[in-house]
C-alpha cells in the first residue's frame, strides 16, 4: 500500500542500511560526512521491499515517517539535529518513471520534507540541503529544494544501454551526460502546474547536486537479477555515477574523484534488528557476479543449451559488461575471460552466432557475434 510506505520493516532495515552507509563513507573519507548522496527509487523494489529505499532516504536526511492511527503515513518528520548527532545529508532522489507514476503520494511527502529542511532553522554547516539550496538561491535558481528528478512526464528510461548497445558513443563522459539529459525533470507539490506527474525541468539544480554528489545506492531486489544481468543497473546507477564524476574538479595530475556506489541486497542480512545490514561497494558486487555467473563455464554452457533464448541472455550480459566498463572501475580479467570463453573460442562462437545469427537480432551491434562487439567497442 503506497500511503503506508515505508512499512515497520522496511523503515528497520532502511535505517540500518543508511547508518551502514554513513559509516562506510567515514571510514573511506577520513572522517568526513558526504554532502549529497544519489538515491535510486524504483517501482519494482519499493513494491518487493515495501518502500526500503523510502527508509534510507529518510534515515540519511535525518526524517522519520509519521503514521495515523491507521496505519497511514501523513508526514516525513525532521528529527532535531541534537538528537540526529550528525549533519543531515543532502539528497539527489534517482526516480524511474514506474515509482515517479506509481507513488505520487510518496513523491509529495518527499517534496514537502525537501522544502522543509532547506529552510529549517539550522546551521548550513549542519544541514547540507539547506547549504546547496542557499548557495542556488543565492544564483537565481528557482525552486533550490527540488530533489526529486525523473524523466520527462510519460517519458521512460535513461536510453544509455540503447546507446551502448548501437556502440554510438565515444567517451564514457557522454553516456553520463546523456543520463543528465534524460533526467533533468523535478517533480513534487509545486512542479509543473499542478499533479506529482507533471514535472518541470530543472537542469541547473540536477547539475548542482551531481556536483557535490560523492556516492550513489542502489538496491537489488531480485536473488536471480543482478548489476550484470539487467541493462537498466549501469544505464541509470552506472551513468549517474559518470554524470557526477564528470563534474568533479580535477587534481594536479588531470584525475577526477571517483564517486562510490553502495549496492545493498533487499534480501540480505539477518532479519532481527540488531544486525547490520550488508552494504557493498559495487566494484566488489561485479566481481562476485561476473565470476559467479557470466564467465563461468558451467553457466555458459547451460545458456549454449537454451538455444536462442540462452543466446539472447548471452548477448544481454556482454552489452552490460561494456556498459559497466564505461562507467565503472571492471577488472581487466572480467574483459580477458570474456574474450576467452565466448569470442575467442571457435565453438562457442560459431553456436552463439548460430542461434541468434546477426540479422535476427534486434541491434546489431551487441548480436552474439562476440568478436564484432570486442573489435567495435572495446579494443
């Protein structure tokens, strides 16, 4: 039920994870707290979870839900900073076009705690959000507490994996500079006259929060579907990631900052509420799932059996593996082996292009012609 979201369980586990998060960050950063962090929100893991990606929001910020006697959430409470004990952390909200369509009440319950504590009376020192929003205000930017952005109304997807897979593209910044333009609409209360679904583009408060972004969460969950199995992880976590590396200052030696990503699995940890929820970086999540699945000879072979169904899950996995190695750090083993086990042996190769010859599938240029896709895009 969207107007109980997020439910007593996920507000546990959600809260758990963002303390996770936060102490994650501290020990990588010497110390110092994250000014924004990029919060995915999707349809499909909000209605699995029941709203977990709502509760880490909320915890990260520095908000509780506050629920009526029926159950029915009617605020995103503030917590005062005395009893929060840290800064309150500002947020850019990554909505996919399901949540942004299917939870409006959500999206104006965000919208409302967003304006709130830009203006809440506290030290900008203490409350990131009101810190940026002051320093846009400051430029002329009109509605500075905009947070939650989306695609443009009834418009879906990043079209990042549609341009991976044609392989038109030559630098990895683009690709987040492409995520940039497809999402640069800002929904909430006061957005495009009226009706969380009409949003306003709003492209100088995004660029602002991509600026001072420096870590991303994305939720999995799905036990069969992972960041390697699904175009939409590195067309929306991954070029997000990019459009806010794009926007860091570089060091003297010409290298930007990296931003981190933080993968939490909605069906991970022990269920009692003491335990710590597993946050993982997401260069460590590639690891485990490129050499527990694609590159291992026994799944590869399975798929080899499935004709040109397990063809087709081929294909998808090698288009998200170029797709990962253009916005993250993949390990040069994940591009060898891959080469190894599918392009560069003669059976496989010729079985792949068998069952899913080049001119049945639906782009060209990530067909199981594995060899094609290396020389075009990787090498």
């Amino acid at each position: 039920d969207p107007d109980r979201m997020p439910a007593a369980g996920a507000w546990a586990r959600g809260e758990r994870a963002a303390q996770e998060i936060i102490r994650q960050h501290l020990a990588a950063n010497h110390g110092a707290y994250p000014e924004t962090v990029a919060v995915t929100l999707w349809g499909l893991d909000t209605i699995k979870t029941r709203g977990e990606s709502i509760a880490i929001v909320l915890a990260l910020v520095g908000a509780r839900p506050v629920k009526e006697g029926t159950g029915r959430t009617v605020n995103f409470e503030l917590i005062p900073l005395n009893e929060l004990g840290r800064p309150r952390i500002d947020i850019l909200a990554s909505l996919s076009g399901i949540f942004r369509d299917s939870f409006a009440n959500v999206v104006d319950l965000l919208d409302d705690m967003f304006e709130r504590a830009a203006i809440a009376d506290e030290s900008p020192d203490m409350n990131y959000i009101k810190k940026h929003a002051m320093e846009l205000e400051a430029g002329g930017t009109e509605r500075p507490a905009a947070r939650l952005f989306s695609n443009p109304p009834g418009d879906y997807g990043s079209m990042v994996n549609e341009v991976v897979g044609s392989g038109d593209w030559d630098e990895s910044e683009s690709l987040g500079e492409i995520w940039k333009g497809r999402n640069a609409y800002s929904y909430g209360r006061k957005e495009g006259g009226g009706g969380t679904r009409s949003g306003t583009a709003r492209p100088e408060v995004l660029d602002k929060l991509l600026s001072t972004t420096e870590r991303v969460v994305q939720e999995i969950d799905s036990v069969e579907y992972g960041l390697t199995d699904i175009q939409e992880y590195y067309a929306n976590t991954g070029a997000l990631k990019k459009a806010a590396e794009n926007r860091k200052t570089a060091d003297s030696s010409g290298n930007k900052k990296k931003v981190a990503v933080s993968v939490i699995e909605a069906f991970g940890g022990a269920s009692d509420d003491s335990s710590k929820i597993p946050v993982r970086d997401v260069e460590d999540v590639l690891r485990m799932e490129y050499r527990s699945k694609f590159l291992n000879p026994k799944w590869r072979d399975a798929m080899l059996e499935q004709g040109s169904g397990g063809a087709y899950e081929v294909s998808q996995r090698m288009t998200a593996m170029v797709g990962w190695g253009a916005v993250a750090d993949v390990d040069n083993f994940v591009f060898d082996q891959a080469a190894e086990r599918y392009a560069l042996d003669e059976e496989v190769a010729n079985k792949l292009q068998k069952s899913n010859p080049g001119e049945n599938c639906p782009e060209e240029d990530c067909c199981l012609v594995m060899h094609d896709i290396f020389i075009s895009q990787l090498c």
